[in-house]
C-alpha cells in the first residue's frame, strides 16, 4: 500500500508540475505564434497579403458542409481499422500473453464500426442516397472507394468478432457457434488488415483531394490520419486491459507499439504543416478565425507531445526495475502501480487528442475555405 501511494504521488506529482509548466506557457500567444511560424516555415506578412488581388475579398471556394457526423465519423472508423489491425498482428505473430489483445481489438473493432454507417446516412440527410453510392465502383475517386472500402471491411471485422465470440462461448454451444469457431481466423486477418490500413487513411486522402487549401497542400494527410488511427487504437485497447488485468507482458507490448506510434503521427505531422506552409495557418495560427490555441494544446502538446513523453519515462522505469531487481513482491506491486495510474492517463490523453485531430483539421478546412487570398495563392502555387 505504501507503494502504491508513493507511485500514485509521484504521477501526480509530475503531472501537477508540467500542467503548471504548460499554464505557464500558454498564458500568452506569442509561443503559438513562435511554433506555427518554426512548424511550417511560413512568416506572415500582413501587409504584403493585404496588397494581393481577390474579387472584393469574397470567398472564392464554397464552404464545406461537413458538421459533426464526419468528424465522429473519421475517429470512429480510425478507432475500428487500428483495433482491428492490432488485433490481427496479435493473432498472426501473438503468443498466448497476446489473447487478451487479440479478443478486445476485435471486439472494439466491431463497437467502434457499428454507428460510421448510421454517421454517413445522418449527413447524406437520407438513407437512399448511401445505397446510390454503392451503384457505382470508381478507382480513381476516393468516396467511392471509401465507401466500398467501409462495407467490406465490415465483412471482415463483423465475422472475425463473431469467430472470437464463438471461440469464447459467448454464443453458446449450439452447432452454429461450434461451425464459427472452426472458421479459419488467421486467413481472414492478412484481408482484413489490408483493408483496416485503407480505412484508416483514405479519409486524409480523400481530404488531400479537395479544393481545400488546408487540406490539399500536402499529400501527407493520409499518413497522418493512419497514424492517429494506430495511437488512438492502441491507447483504447491498452485502456481496456488495463481496467480487466490482463498480463503484464501484453501491455507492455501495447505501451511500446504505442511509443512507436506516437513518434510516427508526431512526424508525420511535422512533415504535414511543414509541406503546408502558409496554408496551415488557419489549423496552427492564433488568429480571431485560426484554430491554434485548441490544435496546440490538446492535439500537439496535450495528445501528442505530452503522452509521447510520459510513454518514454514509463518505458525507461520499467527497463530500469527490470535490470534493477528481481521479480519480487515489492517490484511487482509497484509495476501495477504504475501502470494503472500512469497508463490510463496516457490512454485518455491519446484518445482525447485523436479525436481533436480530425475536429480540429476539419473545422479549421472550413476557416480555410473562407480566406480568399490564401485560395488564390494556393492556385497559383500549384500551377
């Protein structure tokens, strides 16, 4: 008990201390400004943006009408691609430590894939119009092969939840549950992870192919969007195990694909506002129509940044009592202790941020869509 105390004090302890640190920083926003100009390498000049031509300063692009039902739409359907291609790599290269990340990704997976379809009829305004969708097949265009994409991973995630269902006598011991637990699930995992990495990137891709200046600078928004999908999948998955005490070793795994995932978005990221350049500015600008305070404080700093780094010091604690110590009683205590205060934070921090990834992005195309000149320079850069 008393390790306990001291573990939980000592993760509260850093985390009053870099709130205290990040309140500090952001009692101003000149470091916005410092970061957004050092992230895309684009200085704004006022004066001179001012002397470039518009039509009477109107709008030249027309004002995108996605609302809330896309951006829970792109979280959810990241959510339901990364926790099924988690799941996947635990049931082809898993060991039995890797069963418990096995049935949650797959069952969160269906969860989380469950409303995209409801979220896709609510903003089309009418049912019928997702089926004419389905009419046609077109490589080339990205909604449709998006949608394409959406049902046939739903084949997928659908039955090899029901398979693991089976497999945990969920469904019974009747002939039919007995016939899906023989299905081969390992087969339908290479498929169906080649379709989860489509799912969760084609909605950046399908961002870089409008007229959005935002959004079409940089082709690297697929990547990104992928990313986030891994981190914010592994973050949920970890979250779920850490609240049933599941092993130790299958979490560690999580936190380390985690690690590694955070660092990929992170870069991707970089790389993303730095192709972006003066586009960027209505996401990480701090401007009255800019949406830089929300982007660097709880996508950057507080969903990226900061999990990032407290993964890091939970890696390098936990290698240290490994080297240190032997598993004792003591040692063991205090390694539960960590991982159940410091890794449902981490957990909730990625989640949080992944979500104002895609809200932020898509609020900040519709700020985009309204600045004429940065339109018009957009198409003249790009000729």
């Amino acid at each position: 008990m008393r390790l306990e105390r001291h573990s939980f004090s000592t993760w509260l302890a850093t985390g009053q201390a870099l709130a205290q640190r990040l309140g500090q920083i952001s009692s101003g926003n000149g470091w916005m400004e410092r970061l957004a100009a050092l992230s895309t390498g684009y200085h704004p000049d006022p004066e001179r943006e001012q002397q470039e031509p518009t039509y009477y300063d109107y709008p030249a692009l027309k004002e995108p009408v996605w609302r809330w039902e896309i951006v829970w739409y792109f979280f959810l359907g990241g959510l339901a691609a990364g926790c099924y291609f988690i799941a996947s790599l635990a049931a082809l290269f898993g060991n039995a430590e890797d069963r418990a990340t096995r049935r949650t990704g797959y069952y969160l997976s269906l969860l989380a894939l469950l409303p995209c379809p409801l979220l896709l009829i609510k903003d089309l305004g009418r049912p019928e119009r997702f089926l004419n969708m389905l009419r046609m097949f077109k490589v080339r265009s990205p909604m449709s092969m998006g949608v394409w994409c959406l049902v046939s991973f739903s084949f997928f995630s659908g039955l090899s939840a029901l398979i693991q269902a089976a497999r945990d006598q969920w469904l019974g011991r009747w002939w039919g549950a007995r016939w899906l637990a023989r299905l081969p699930q390992r087969l339908l995992a290479l498929p169906g992870m080649v379709l989860a990495l489509f799912l969760g990137g084609y909605t950046g891709v399908l961002l870089a192919t409008t007229s959005i200046p935002l959004w079409s600078r940089s082709k690297m928004l697929g990547a990104v969007f992928i990313s986030s999908a891994i981190s914010t999948s592994s973050a949920l998955i970890a979250l779920v195990l850490r609240l049933s005490a599941a092993p130790a070793a299958a979490l560690h795994k999580l936190e380390r694909l985690e690690w590694g995932a955070l660092l990929s978005e992170l870069l991707a990221l970089l790389a993303f506002l730095r192709g972006s350049g003066r586009a960027a500015r209505a996401l990480v600008g701090s401007g009255p129509a800019e949406h830089g305070p929300r982007f660097w404080r709880l996508v950057a700093i507080g969903g990226l940044l900061l999990p990032w780094l407290l993964q890091t010091r939970l890696l390098l604690t936990r290698r240290a009592h490994g080297e240190a110590a032997t598993a004792g009683a003591a040692t063991q205590q205090s390694e539960r202790s960590r991982v159940r205060f410091g890794g449902l934070l981490l957990s909730l921090l990625v989640l949080i941020g992944g979500y104002f990834l895609r809200r932020t992005i898509i609020e900040a195309g519709h700020s985009s869509s309204r600045d004429a000149r940065t339109t018009l320079w957009h198409a003249r850069a790009a000729r």
